[in-house]
C-alpha cells in the first residue's frame, strides 16, 4: 500500500511537471499567434472557429472519462465497447452537420461585425477534423487512467506539441490557414502515439451494438446529463464570444487571450488535481461517507492553498509574465494592460471553481450525474443575465465580472444541495477557518510583494521576476505556517 502511494505521488509529480513543459509549449504558440496576428480580423476569424469547435466537442471530452472509468475497473468490457461504437457514430455525424452549416453557425457566432466569415468557415473546417481526433483521445486516456498509468498520456500530448511548435515557427508559412492545419495536425499526432503504443492486454476495441446491455444503458444514462451540463456551460462560451463580437473588432481576441491564460493554469493543476483526487473519492464514497467527506475536506484545503498561491503569483507578476511571453508585434502595450486586468478577474474565480469541481466529482463518484447539472442550468442563467446586464454599463469587463459572480454562486448552490442530499459530516468550522487562514495569508504575501516591486523596478525584467516569485513564495509558506494552516499535516490522494 506504502509503496502504491508512493508510485501514485510520484507520476502525480511526473504529471505536473510534463504538464508545465505544455502549458509552457501552448504560451510559446499563443505567442507566435500574438506576434504574427495581434488582435487583427484574422485572429478573430481563428478564435471564432476555435471557440466553436471547442464548444461542440468539450461535451465529448467532459463526460468520456468519468463514464468510462468506473466501467472499466468493473471490466464491463462488451458494454464499454458499445458505448465508444455509440459515442463515434455521435462524433462523425455532429462533425459531419458542423461542417455542412458551417457558415450559418459562423454568421450567427461571430456575428455582421466579424470580417472574414468565409476565412472562418474554412478554419473551422480544419479544427473540426483535428477535434475528431483530440475527443477520440479522451477514450485512450480513460484506458491509461484505469490501468494507473497517468503520465504516459501527457507525455504523448507534449510530443505531438513540440512537433506542431516547430512545424509553425520553423516553416515559412505564416498564413492563418497553415496555423490551423498545423493545430488540427498535433491531435491526430497525440491520438496515433497512444494509440499505437497502447499494449493490448489493456484494451483492444471492437464494434460492438448490444444496446440491450443493461451496464451500457447504466453508462448512457449517466453520459447525457454530463453531456448537458458542459453544453450549458459551454453555450454561456459561445455567448460570451457572442457578446464581445458586438462590442467591437479585436474583443473577440482579448476575451480568448484572457481566457487561454486561464485555461493553462486550470489544464495545469485543476485538471491534473481532480484526476487524482476523483478515483480515490469514488471508493471511499462507496465505503465510508464519512472517510469520503474527510478526505473531501482535506483536499478543498489543499485546493485552496494551491490556487490562492497561482492567484497571488498572477496578481503580482501576470503583467510582466504577458509582457514576455505575448507583446510583440500587433500585441501592443495597451492590449497587455487590457489582457491582464480582464484576467485577473477570471484568476479570482479558480478557488472557487476548484472546490465546485470537487463536490461535483463527489456527486459522480456517488453516480449521482443529475445535482451537478440542475446546478449548471441555473448558474449559465444567472451567468448569462448578469453578463447582459453588466456589459451594458462596463462593457467587456462586465462580461468577465458576470461570469465571475456566477462561479462564487454556484459553489454555493452546489455546496447547498451537497449539504440536503449528504448532510455535512466534515469539519465545517474546521473549513472555514483553515480557508480564512490560507486567505488572509494570500493577501499579506500580495501587500509584501507590491512593496517589494516599488524597491526594484529599474532591474531586468527576468531578474525581477526571479526575485518576485522567490519573495511572494516564501513568504506565502511562512505565513500560511505561521498561522497554522493544517494542510501540512494532512496525507492527500
């Protein structure tokens, strides 16, 4: 068991540092991006076919792995091959409308404002084959999972990456449509090396249409409200972008530069966290509530001080971080300024979101897929309204500060509902003070690093920043164990 954990912290330590080396690829790509198309027509038209795409195919990605997992630790084998036939005949036939009703989708996302919809419709040919291959990922990554194999996946991930980086910078071809052929190139590249690589005593598919198979009517059940809570989520996305559009040429872009900032810190340690927590949870919850919820307990405080950390980091060095991977070329001084105090406020919502992720996994773990998606519903409504009412007043900061009203409502909706169907069994005083803690530490490490910023300003830009990471650091650690915060006491996963 020692020496199970053991191997189980290692790939977790593996895990985030492959996953670094991507996020690290991803900013070197979204700068050679910045750099040759700043906030131009072109960018818009990539960033209005890449956000339809990821909407239509982050349904597939969300919900592949949490239904197949459970199912594949159970070898319910016959009945997982009839789901992924299912879930393929799915995917072919939503790429095939996708790409017949290409411009009316483009006409109806990017709106009159948008200038090049012919430009975009093409683009969002090219990402849609290459998403066909990026969900089928998702099935060879549930493989690797269940066999305890987490790090092999991501490592499959960063060659395809790597390639597509040299592919774009070392090729004389800058045009938008190269650029995007080069994207959808990389997820056919990362789903052929795990699929080739893949030994065969861990799975081998085939076609399979027992749809009377009650296992498999047990994993379409639970796949479909999975499906429609990341469709709402989604579409509060595509509204978002929808919005922006109309308030004007290059707001389409700043809104995506903003959110793609976001995104790899939620790639790098939210997604990476959850994975390990959920499978752990699941048997707990199946034994033990109450084990379940301590464990639920440890890991939000765990949650917590992580992402207070990544938001004290951004607040005090994510314009000098935008500065050196992004402005250059068309991305200009005002547009990093921009870029940086939208974010800000999207970094405000990760501790936030982190520990709604977790009391939804609770509810997976539980098979309960129902709770987590009338919380959804309602949160994309109020997301929605409030996005409306704010971008009237305080345009596209509006837009940011609706969504993230939204986040700190639905954690506390779902943590309600978690609460009337379980009732609390953790240590809720317990919570909110160890929170409090790791809070107020957030926050004088900030006030202390600001200060500090005022004494160095005319140092180099990189060893100004090797310095501020070092002080707000350690600084952060010796204020959070200062005031006694317990997660240093606590064994997690």
């Amino acid at each position: 068991m020692v020496t199970n954990n053991k191997n189980i912290n290692i790939q977790f330590l593996l895990t985030i540092g492959i996953s670094i080396l991507i996020q690290i690829i991803m900013l070197l790509q979204n700068a050679v991006a910045a750099s040759r198309y700043g906030i131009s027509g072109e960018m818009d038209a990539y960033n209005v076919a890449y956000n339809i795409t990821t909407f239509i195919f982050s349904f597939y990605s969300a919900a592949i792995t949490t239904i197949l997992i459970p199912s594949l630790v159970k070898k319910k084998l016959k009945s997982v091959k009839t789901f992924i036939t299912v879930l393929l005949v799915i995917i072919i036939l939503s790429s095939a409308l996708l790409i017949m009703f290409k411009e009316q989708i483009v006409k109806l996302v990017g709106g009159k404002e948008l200038l090049f919809p012919e430009l975009t419709s093409y683009l969002l040919i090219i990402l849609t084959v290459g998403y066909i291959f990026k969900a089928l990922t998702g099935i060879t990554n549930a493989v690797y999972q269940t066999n305890n194999k987490y790090v092999f996946p991501k490592i499959s991930q960063s060659i395809s990456m790597i390639l597509v980086i040299c592919i774009i910078v070392f090729v004389h071809n800058k045009s938008i449509y190269f650029f995007t052929m080069a994207i959808s190139l990389g997820f056919l590249i990362d789903f052929l090396v795990q699929t080739l690589s893949m030994n065969k005593s861990l799975f081998i598919f085939k076609p399979s249409f027992d749809f009377q198979d009650k296992d498999f009517r047990i994993m379409f059940s639970g796949f479909f409200p999975i499906f429609i809570s990341t469709a709402f989520f989604q579409i509060s996305l595509l509204i978002d972008v929808f919005i922006a559009g109309r308030l004007g040429e290059g707001n389409i872009s700043i809104l995506t530069y903003s959110n793609q900032i976001v995104g790899l810190v939620n790639a790098l340690i939210v997604v990476n966290l959850v994975a390990f927590i959920y499978p752990k949870m699941a048997k707990l919850i199946s034994k033990d509530k109450l084990l379940s919820q301590e464990f639920l307990l440890k890991n939000i405080i765990l949650s917590a001080i992580i992402m207070i950390y990544i938001v004290l980091e951004y607040i005090v060095l994510g314009k000098e971080a935008i500065t050196l991977f992004f402005e250059r070329g068309m991305f200009t001084n005002v547009v990093t300024n921009t870029v940086y105090s939208l974010s800000i406020l999207y970094f405000l919502t990760l501790p936030f979101t982190v520990i709604r992720d977790l009391f939804y996994r609770y509810f997976y773990g539980d098979n309960d897929t129902t709770t987590p998606l009338k919380n959804s519903i309602v949160v994309t409504f109020i997301k929605i309204g409030l996005s409306l009412f704010l971008t009237i007043f305080i345009g596209l900061y509006g837009l940011v500060l609706g969504t993230v009203i939204a986040n700190i409502v639905s954690v506390i909706m779902i943590f309600f509902r978690f609460k009337k169907k379980y009732s609390i069994l953790f240590d809720m005083k317990l919570l909110l003070i160890e929170y409090t803690k790791i809070l107020l530490g957030g926050i004088i490490a900030i006030i202390l690093t600001f200060i500090l910023k005022d004494f160095i300003i005319g140092l180099n830009l990189y060893f100004k920043m090797i310095i501020v990471i070092t002080f707000s650091t350690i600084c952060y650690i010796l204020l959070c164990y200062i005031l006694k915060v317990k997660v240093f006491k606590f064994k997690f996963f």
